[in-house]
C-alpha cells in the first residue's frame, strides 16, 4: 500500500514503474480483448452447431416415433401425414423446437432428391406403356387443359396475376410422396399401383418439362437447346454403365456387398448427385435429375429376388432422409399467411380435385371399373406437393406469383397429402391387395 501510495506521490523511479504497471495492464487487457475476438466466432458457431443438432434431434424423434404410434394406436392414418403434422407442430410456427437453417435445408434437399430418386427407381416400364402409358398421357393433358381455362377465369377476375405458373401447379402429382403410401398398402404390384404408378410418373414429369420450358429466365429456343443438351448428357450416362460391365465389375461390386467398400451404394450417391447437380447448372429443378437418376439405376438393377441394392437405398432414404423432408415441409408452411387468407387456401384445395383428380375418375373408367377404386384413384392422384415447392419459390423470385398465392398453393398441396389418401382409404377401405390381384401386365 506505501509503494502505491509513494507512486502516486510522485519520484521519478517509482513514477516510471507505475507507469510500466499501466502499460503492462493495457497490453494485457488488449491481447484479452483479441483473444475474446478471436473466440467469438468459435462460440457463434458451437451455439450454431448445438441448435442445428438440437433441431435434427427432434427430427430423428419425430420419424422414429411416429411408426410406432401408428402401430401402437392402430392409426388408419398414412405415416406422410403425422410426418408433417409433426413439422408444422414443433416447427418455427410451433413450439419452435425445429429452426431451419443452411444445414437443414441441405439435408432436406437431399431427402426431396431421394425420394425422387425412389420414385423414379420403382417407375416400372409397364407403367409408362400401353394402356397405362396412354392413359396416363392423356390424363395430365385433359388436366392441363382444365387448369388452363380455370386458370384464366381466376386471372380475369384479378384472383391471380401468375396464369401459367399456378395452371401448371394444378396438374402435378405427388408420386414420390405417395410411394411409401402404396407400398405400405401393398398395391405397388396391382393394376391400380401400375396406373397409379404411371399417372403419378406423367403428373411429375409433365409439369417438369413445362417448368423447364415456360418457366425459366431464358427464351423457349434457349431452354429447348438447353434441354436438348441435358437430354444428351442424360442418355451418355445411361449407355456408360455398359461399357464397363465386365465380369471382373462386376464381382468386385458384388463382393462390395459384403465388405465395408458398399461400392454400389456410393456409386449410386454419385449417380443420383451428378444428375442433381447436372440439372441444377442446365437452370432445371433438381429433382429431374434424381428422377432420372433412379430410372437409369433401374435398368442396370438385377431382379428383385437377387438386389442387394435395393433394400439399402430404400433404407438410406425412408430410414431417414424422406422422412426429414416431410417434417422440414411441414414446419416451412407458412401457416400465419394461410390463416391470414384462408379462402385462397380453400380454392387451390378444390381445385386439386377438380383439375386433376376428376379427369381421371372420367377416363380410367374401363381401366378401373370399380367405382370405389376409381375414387381412391382419382384422389391419390389429386394429391400434390413438392411440385407445388417447387414452382411457388421459382414464381416468387420471379415476381411473377403473389406471395399469398405461393403460400396458398403450398398449403392445399400440404393439406392435400394431409387429406386425400386418407378419404380414399375411407372409400375403399382395401388395405392390402390379394395376391390373385397382383399382375405383370395391365390388360
């Protein structure tokens, strides 16, 4: 205390060393004040990090819980539909135990990527032939048609601004969606699945190309040329496999199976990437190229009885990735503008049906006799919504679509998976297909 007291008093040597004191403190002070710097964004991103683990965490609860209580309960409730029940519960709008950020995102267009990818991977080639194939193809027409006419009236009474993006919309089919749906159900293997199978394929791809061609930024010759391209690329991919399968291939794929190298699984992530990534440069949505990705792993597929593939793709997708993408669906919705403008919801809603699922009620009549499975049919493909994504958020940055229109579509499509295949269940309460069903060849 009498040293800091003969400091302050004054003397040239004690001043000086309090002076040194002063200055030692202040560089102290300064390298603490850099290493809190230097720490802030390690501590930004630790926090960062533990909300992106705790957001997937209720995720992964969500999806591992939900087939439980299905069967525990007894639910007559597709899985699709607690999925983003569960979204739109713990969501930002919720109970906000769910944030979406960066890596969220990522991950759920991985999810949207896969399940694309097993949509197009269980397409079989019946499904897009013969009678189903025309169809089909007649089916999407008579619903583009509908939607333009229905489209306009709404554009001339000033209800909507975007004709072509929302007439488009109107026609699309959530197939992917559905998948785990008819195959829960074991109609994969009926003729209802093969139709179902090949009017979903025709609701998907037809609103792809039209997106590709009348929705981009560049001049319908560019995008013609652009996707004639793409197309190229697309069939090189598809004969390369060919090339290389040798016999010396194909053992080490197949001893792949059985070792740590699962060779065939990562060959099939670059696949389905590449092809992602492919349409993601060419200005397509990135689910074109997944689509196509899983029909060009189709055919170099073996027969069911011997894949050792399958069952692991099916598990890196629905055990995790799918069901990610419809929890992140549901807590995206915007429920605040839907509640907001709950008309707009109700018309889009409506619409769905009467655009796309009556037409086919029409025209599978003979196909599908029975009028109770012809509903079901008619309802499930009705069904809509990661098209609907898809097309709003293009719309949008456009400035060609209303935001609550965009909202509105989004939410009817959501409500669609929500309500459509389960009042087709209802009106046909078939659950499961009898084997004396089960075809290889729709007549």
């Amino acid at each position: 205390m009498d040293v800091v007291i003969a400091m302050q008093q004054g003397g040239p040597g004690l001043t000086s060393g309090w002076d040194q004191l002063v200055g030692l403190s202040g560089v102290a002070s300064g390298h603490l004040a850099g290493i809190q710097g230097s720490l802030a964004p390690l501590l930004a991103t630790d926090a960062a990090l533990e909300r992106e683990l705790g957001s997937l965490l209720v995720i992964a609860l969500c999806a591992a819980l939900i087939p439980l209580l299905v069967g525990l309960l007894r639910l007559k409730v597709a899985e699709v539909v607690l999925l983003l029940g569960a979204g739109i519960l713990f969501g930002p709008q919720g109970l906000g135990l769910i944030e979406i950020d960066a890596g969220i995102e990522l991950l759920n267009e991985l999810g949207l990527g896969l399940l694309f990818f097993l949509a197009g991977y269980e397409l079989e080639s019946r499904a897009i032939r013969g009678l189903s194939g025309k169809l089909a193809g007649a089916g999407w027409i008579s619903s583009l048609a509908l939607a333009c006419i229905v489209t306009y009236g709404l554009y001339a009474v000033g209800f909507v601004k975007d004709f072509l993006g929302i007439a488009i919309a109107l026609t699309t089919t959530a197939m992917g969606t559905l998948l785990p749906v008819i195959r829960d159900r074991g109609l994969l293997d009926t003729p209802f699945g093969t139709f179902f199978m090949g009017g979903g394929a025709a609701g998907e791809f037809g609103p792809i190309l039209a997106i590709a061609l009348l929705l981009g930024s560049k001049s319908l010759l560019i995008t013609v040329i652009v996707l004639a391209i793409f197309a190229l690329v697309t069939w090189l991919t598809y004969r390369t496999p060919g090339r290389f399968a040798t016999g010396r291939m194909a053992e080490l794929f197949e001893r792949g199976h059985h070792t740590s190298s699962q060779t065939a699984v990562r060959w099939t992530v670059v696949l389905m990437l590449f092809l992602l990534t492919l349409a993601a440069v060419f200005g397509f949505d990135a689910v074109l190229g997944a689509f196509v990705a899983g029909v060009i792993l189709r055919k170099y597929s073996p027969p069911s009885a011997t894949n050792r593939l399958a069952p692991k793709i099916e598990a890196l997708g629905f055990g995790f990735f799918i069901p990610l993408f419809f929890i992140v669906s549901g807590a995206n919705l915007d429920v605040d503008s839907i509640i907001a403008n709950p008309a707009r919801l109700v018309v889009f809603f409506v619409l769905l049906m009467a655009v796309r699922g009556l037409p086919q009620y029409v025209l599978y009549r003979r196909a599908l006799p029975g009028n109770r499975e012809r509903w079901q049919f008619s309802f499930y493909i009705a069904t809509a919504l990661p098209l609907l994504v898809a097309i709003t958020t293009i719309e949008v940055r456009n400035g060609h679509m209303l935001p609550e229109n965009a909202a509105a579509l989004v939410g009817a499509g959501a409500l669609s998976v929500l309500v459509f295949p389960l009042v087709g269940d209802r009106i046909n309460r078939r659950r499961a297909a009898p084997d004396a069903e089960r075809i290889t060849e729709p007549a």
